[in-house]
C-alpha cells in the first residue's frame, strides 16, 4: 500500500503502529487524523513527527468533510481505524463520547470508504466485545458478541456496521479482534502503566475486586505486526483474533511490576470492584497463525521488563500527564473507592 489513513495515530497502539510501519516499510505514507482527545499526546510521535512519510492531521473521525478531503487529497488506498475512546472505566462514567467516536466516527469513516472504493478498511476492534469467560475455553473468531460495558459494546455496535457495509456495498474490510496491550506510551489510567506510576511514587496500587481477573496479555509491537499482515495479506472479509497466548491473573501481574521495582507488596490495596467487571478473557489466535503466519515476538518477562524500563527512561513524559487533568480523572474513579 503507498498512501494510508490511520486513525487515533496519536494514541498508545496507534503511534506504536506507525512507528513500525515507517521504519520496517519503507514505501508507505502515512496520514495520521487523530482528534488529541485527553489519550492523544504529540510527545507519543517523538522520532517520526517530521518524517517526510508521515502527515498529522488534528481532526476528528466524526468530521465527514475532512474525511473526504482526506481521501481524495492524498489518494488514499487503505484506512486503519484505531481512533476511539478505549478505556472501560471512562465509559462507565460517561458512556456517551463512547457512542459518537466508536460507533457514529466509523461510520463516516465507512460511508467515505465505501465512496472511495478503497483497497482495503482495517477495524481495530476487540477481544471484549465477545464478553468474560468462565475459567475454561478461549474467545475464537465465532464466538457470538455478548459485550457488558458501553465500550465493548460501542466497539461490537462498530464491528456489526463494517460487516454490513461489506454486505451490502462490498466494502473490502477485515475486523481485528486484539487482546490486551501493553508497552510504552500507554496511557496510565490502564492497569499495567497505573501500577508502575503509582508504585514508583509509591502510592497504593488500586486493586478491583480480589484482583483474580484474568487477562491475555501482548505486547503492542506484536500486535503492530499482526495488523499489518492483517491489512497487507489477508483476504477481505475476515474477522482476525490476536491474542498472545499469554493469560495472567491482574495479581500476578502486578506483583511482577513490584519485584522489578523493588516495592513492597503493602501497597497493594483492593478496592470497590469495576461495575460489571468480566472475569476472564482469553484468545485464541490460531486463524492468524495459520493462515497469515504471524508470531507473537516477545515474551511476556521480556515484554514488562521493555515496559517498565521504557516508563523509568521516560518519567517526564509520565510526569507531563499525570500533573495535568490527570489526577481530577483518578479522583473521581478512585476516592473513596
Ligand atoms: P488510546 O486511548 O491510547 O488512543 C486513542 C486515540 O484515538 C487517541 O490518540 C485519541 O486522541 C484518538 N481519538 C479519540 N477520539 C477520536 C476522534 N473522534 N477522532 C480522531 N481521533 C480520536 O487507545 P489505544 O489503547 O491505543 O487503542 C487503539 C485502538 O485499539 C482502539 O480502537 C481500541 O479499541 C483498540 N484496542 C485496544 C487494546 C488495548 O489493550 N489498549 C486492545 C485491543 C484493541
Ligand atoms: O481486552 C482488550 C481491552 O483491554 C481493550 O479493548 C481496552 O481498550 C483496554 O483498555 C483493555 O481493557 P481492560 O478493561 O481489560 O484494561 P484495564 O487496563 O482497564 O484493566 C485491566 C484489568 O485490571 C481489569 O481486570 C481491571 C483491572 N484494574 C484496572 C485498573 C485501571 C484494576 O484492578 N485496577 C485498576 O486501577
């Protein structure tokens, strides 16, 4: 592909993607629309902002003249959807930014793809909109969508209008259902860079619930790697999980984050639980295996030892965040909790 559109460009996975796509391939230009939402941060595009592959653009998804202009301007041949507003307890809070980014945003990215007969339109979804597991068995691709919050449930409402436009105006588009993510320049309102902040501060750790969750952890780049196999070799059509193979209890998790520290296990404190919590996601990724030859890369030691020393090597990026906005959002989430 020459010219592509990624949206949320400027969030964790999305500047994560880009990174990687500008410096493993090299004849791709990329535009990047992202809104800089609170989760969208320029210091995320340190090393490539200026890179002649690469175009920012500040503007929202939900803009259908932008959209278009976009298009039509840089000749556009796929559109990579990462833009959203991604994290559970936000949509508990306030659900509604949540219905026009995931839900109403994709579909005027869908109708101005749909207008432009483009070679391929890539969904990041993912693995919470098939709902929580019960201790056995693992998500597959079939698995019916049964999401619980309004996040998972924005994204499977997303998921069931980019099948339709394939349907019904055979729009050329896969749907990639990931797992969680991890690595650097995650926003620390997510569990694995909110235990590192808060633990190299040495506040408590806000454990929900009795903290036996599980969740089937990957690091970013390998899901980078997945994604673009999925745009550049998978035939229209299909739905993709990715997942790492890789199911942690959120304890163990983060008693690895406080070993590596050097903290103490005191600060770790339960808290009220997450309304609706879903116990346990698992993924099976053997389609993307087989059919697109992908791997998973990084083990998930090797991955939270890059993780937590990206986050100590880069403490004024943390800093910058957490003494902004920040701490109103933690206060509201975790006070008297
Ligand atoms: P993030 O919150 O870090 O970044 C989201 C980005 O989207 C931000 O840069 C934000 O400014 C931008 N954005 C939000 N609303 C926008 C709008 N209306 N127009 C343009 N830009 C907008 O999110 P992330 O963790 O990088 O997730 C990226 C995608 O991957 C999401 O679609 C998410 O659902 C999916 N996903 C995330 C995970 C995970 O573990 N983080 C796992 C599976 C799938
Ligand atoms: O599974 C993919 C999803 O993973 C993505 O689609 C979402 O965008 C992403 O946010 C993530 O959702 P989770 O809800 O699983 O991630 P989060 O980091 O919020 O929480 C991970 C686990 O940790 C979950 O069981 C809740 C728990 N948790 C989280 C926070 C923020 C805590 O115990 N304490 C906390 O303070």
């Amino acid at each position: 592909m020459k010219s592509i559109l990624v949206t949320g460009g400027a969030g964790f996975i999305g500047s994560n993607f880009i990174r990687m796509v500008l410096s493993e391939h090299d004849n791709t230009f990329v535009v990047n629309l992202d809104k800089l939402t609170y989760a969208g941060n320029l210091k995320n595009l340190k090393g490539f902002l200026d890179n002649p592959n690469h175009k920012f653009i500040k503007g929202d998804i939900c803009d259908t003249k932008l959209v278009g202009k976009i298009l039509d301007e840089y000749k556009i041949e796929a559109i990579i959807n990462f833009a959203a507003e991604t994290h559970v307890d936000r949509s508990i809070l306030a659900p509604k930014a949540f219905i026009e980014t995931n839900i109403k945003g994709t579909l005027v990215l869908l109708e101005a793809a749909r207008d432009s007969n483009l070679l391929k339109f890539v969904q990041i979804s993912t693995d919470e909109v098939y709902g929580s597991l019960g201790p056995e068995g693992k998500f597959t691709e079939g698995t019916p969508l049964s999401p619980n919050s309004p996040y998972s449930a924005s994204k499977a409402a997303a998921d069931h209008l980019v099948k339709a436009f394939g349907h019904t105006w055979g729009l050329k588009y896969n749907i990639t259902r990931c797992s969680n993510n991890y690595g650097p320049y995650q926003f620390p309102e997510k569990m694995v860079p909110l235990m590192i902040n808060n633990a190299l501060n040495n506040k408590e750790l806000p454990v929900y619930g009795d903290g036996l969750y599980v969740r089937d952890w990957l690091y970013v780049y390998d899901h980078c790697t997945a994604v673009w196999k999925v745009l550049t070799k998978a035939p229209p059509g299909g739905v993709y999980n990715i997942g790492g193979c890789n199911e942690k209890k959120n304890l163990d998790v983060i008693e690895l984050i406080l070993n590596r520290l050097e903290k103490p296990k005191s600060l770790i404190r339960h808290v009220a639980d997450r309304p609706g919590h879903d116990r346990r996601y698992a993924v099976d990724a053997s389609k993307i295996i087989k059919q697109l030859n992908w791997q998973p890369s990084i083990g998930f030691e090797e991955g939270i030892n890059k993780t937590i020393d990206w986050y100590l090597q880069n403490q004024k990026w943390l800093v910058d965040i957490v003494s902004g906005n920040y701490q109103k959002y933690y206060d509201s989430i975790y006070s008297n909790r």
